[in-house]
C-alpha cells in the first residue's frame, strides 16, 4: 500500500492536489517506517541463523570435551561469546541492517547462557537450574538497551518465565532463589516494551508483546503464593482485571482484537476463574486458609491498587458503546470474596448471578454493535454456567437434555436474527 501511494505522488504534485513539500515529507515517513518485505525476511533468518551457528558450535564443542585440556576448555567456552560481541560491535559501529544485530544479539545471548554453563563444568561449581537462570537472564539485561534487539525482549521474558516456573512452582523443583525475582527481572524487558510503544513504531513484534507479557505475568503469578492458596483465586481474578483495563486503554482503542492480547487474557481468564469459583465445595475448602498477613494477601493488595486506578482512568472515557461490566468483575468479586469467608452459601449465589449478568451483559453489547464474536461469547458463558451447574445438582438427565436443546436453539435464533439485522442495516446504508 504505501509504494502505491508513493508512486501516485508525482501525479498528486502535478494536479495540484498537495505540494511538493507535502510529497516530499509523505515519502520520507513511508521511507523511515515501512522496512522491505525482504529485510524483515532476511532479519527472521538471520535470527535463526545465529540460533543454529550458536548450537552448532557448543554441539561440535561437546563431542569433543573430554579430550580438552583444562586451558582449552577455557578457549573454548568463552570463544562463542568473543565472536558473538565482535560481530555484535562490529554491526553497531558500522551501523549494519536490523538483521545483522539481531541476529548477533541471538548468538551472543545463547553463548552467554553456554559459557556459564562450561565454567561451572570445568570448575565444578555447584548451583540449581534456578540460579543459573537467573545469573543469565540477568548478565544479558544489556543487550536490551545496547542494540535495542526486539529478540533479545522475547528472548528475556522467555527466560525470566522459565525461572518463575522453576523457582515459584514446587513441582518443578527446589527453592533455593526468590521467586519474587522473577518481577525484578521482568522490569527491564517492560522498560523496553513501553519504549517501543511509545516511538509508535510499527511493528508485528509489538503486535506479539501484547500476548507475550500478560502471557508470562499469567504464568508466573504463583512465584507469590506460599501459605494462603485461596488468596490465589482473588490474585487471579485482580490480575485478569488489570489486564482487561489495560486492553481499554486509548492506545488500544482502534486496535483489532488480535492485537489486544490484554483483554483476550481479561476477558477469558476472569470467565475461567468465575466459573471455578461457581461450585459451593470450593468456598468450602479452598478459601478456609485465608492468612491475611501473608505475601499472598499483600500481592492482591497491590493488584487491587494497580487494577482500580487504571478503572479510575478508563472511568473518563465511559460511554454508552463502551461500558461493560467486565470493567467492575474484580471490585464485585472482592466483595465476594470476604463474604465467602463467613458464608460460603451467599458467596456461591452471588458468583453465579455475576456470571448470569456478564453473559446478558455481554449479549446485549454484542448485539448492540452487530459482534457475532462478543454475541457467541455471551452465549458461550451462560451455557459454560449451565454445564457446570450439572455436576454440583440434582437434575434429571432428561431435564439436563432438554436445556442443552435450549442453548442449542438459544445460539441458533440469536446468531439468526443477528445476521439478519446486520443485512438491514447494510442496506439502509
């Protein structure tokens, strides 16, 4: 699209549609933000070259370790990390192409990661798979800011996930480190993302830090959960609530929903959790562990902060086409939540009125904006709602059949009349 629109510029000049000086600045800006086709292709092999140059050498290296000195070993485990900061220096000082740093900011990454690993062999330093996570993730941090490499942002929150895993999960392992690391690290990959949202660059990669950080916050929640496991529902719930405003935000107003990964996550995760807490034998023995001075309850504390100022910034722009009640779902659950304490019974009912009230809200929203997608979604809650009240009553199985018929019919006849209202209104237009 933009050569078309550079090529018609002559022909704009010429007719005296806009100036030269006009032309000449729309091209410069197509000129700085649209990058070819073909160096964002040679920018993804390159990337991948790297990977493959770097785990090439470290294999070749391995076949041969046990008949290394100890001084070769030495060569050769800081020998990928040289040649990585040759090759990366030498792309900065010559100002070489995006592909060219990062693709040397992949293969210095990894040889980091491998030169730490062939120290503490040929040393037999001992440490867990958690400190040395955390020693790399934290040795590469510069290469975020030196090269400014969208790889090495992906490939910092992968790592700083993976030591979440390891260290905030007890399946995975020992407790040797703090998960709470885990935030520390996952600040400066942050510092970097907002930078790159605020140059208003554009970019697919940001496109896919909009899935790849509230994926990884998601995942790593539970680095916060030690004693109180029912505080865990009400730091998810926050959590989703936090991200649900992010997506409303002005920056992601006129953005499809493929790219506003926030309010997938809010969207999804805040029905998941509801829906969960919707049976009665989870207030029962879920939520009779509640430590309120506990790590657990001080992290909601600061999740409920964080989520009602960015409400308090959406509340501003509120209007009749915008407002949804998924806004308000962690306030109404917190109240929830301290009335379960005392009384499971009320806080069950009110969980499943909440749910009932997201999916009609829902509906009518989607069928006030002509969205099949937030329609079926509506309808999507209310059947999950009716499925999971199947297993925690006492109903007949020919009863539970003739509901499910009824959803069935329910989807059908809404999904209908929707299509049908869509085609008047693309005829009045």
């Amino acid at each position: 699209m933009s050569s078309k629109i550079t090529n018609d510029l002559p022909e704009l000049v010429e007719n005296g549609i806009i100036s030269t000086e006009i032309a000449q600045r729309i091209e410069a800006y197509y000129q700085q933000h649209n990058e070819p086709d073909s160096n964002k292709l040679f920018t993804i092999f390159g990337i991948l070259g790297g990977t493959l140059i770097g785990l090439g050498i470290i294999l070749i290296t391995a076949h041969n370790w046990d008949h290394f000195s100890r001084i070769t070993k030495l060569f050769f485990a800081f020998l990928p990390m040289l040649i990585g900061q040759f090759v990366l220096g030498f792309s900065i000082i010559k100002n070489k192409s995006a592909a060219w740093k990062e693709a040397a900011t992949v293969f210095l990454f990894f040889s980091v990661g491998a030169c730490i690993a062939l120290i503490s062999q040929i040393y037999n330093i001992p440490g867990s798979l958690a400190g040395f996570l955390l020693l790399w993730t934290l040795l590469c941090v510069p290469l975020l800011f030196v090269t400014k490499s969208k790889a090495a942002i992906i490939l910092h929150l992968f790592f700083c996930t993976y030591y979440a895993l390891e260290t905030g999960y007890r399946v995975f392992g020992s407790n040797e480190t703090i998960p709470q690391f885990y935030f520390l690290l996952l600040l400066f990959p942050l510092w970097r993302y907002i930078q790159i949202i605020r140059s208003q660059q554009p970019s697919a990669v940001i496109h896919i830090l909009h899935w790849l950080f509230p994926l990884s916050i998601t995942i790593s929640l539970p680095v916060c959960i030690e004693q109180s496991e029912g505080v865990g529902f009400l730091q998810y719930l926050l959590l989703f609530g936090i991200l649900y405003n992010i997506g409303q935000l002005p920056y992601f107003t006129n953005k499809s929903s493929i790219k506003n990964g926030y309010q997938a996550f809010g969207t999804i995760g805040t029905t998941i959790v509801l829906l969960i807490t919707s049976f009665r034998f989870m207030w029962k023995h879920e939520f009779d562990d509640v430590i309120f001075n506990s790590l657990e309850f001080f992290t909601a504390v600061v999740l409920f902060m964080i989520a009602s100022g960015l409400l308090y910034i959406n509340s501003k722009r509120f209007t009749s086409q915008n407002f949804n009640l998924f806004y308000f779902v962690f306030l109404f659950f917190g109240i929830i939540f301290f009335i379960g304490i005392i009384n499971d019974i009320v806080a069950t009912i009110l969980i499943n009125v909440l749910l009932f009230a997201l999916g009609v809200t829902t509906i009518q929203i989607g069928a006030k904006k002509l969205d099949f997608g937030l329609l079926n979604f509506g309808m999507l809650i209310i059947t999950a709602m009716i499925i999971c009240r199947f297993f925690d009553t006492n109903i007949a199985f020919e009863l539970r059949g003739l509901m499910f018929v009824l959803v069935g019919i329910g989807f059908f006849t809404t999904n209908y009349f929707m299509l049908k209202k869509q085609k008047r209104s693309e005829l009045k237009k």
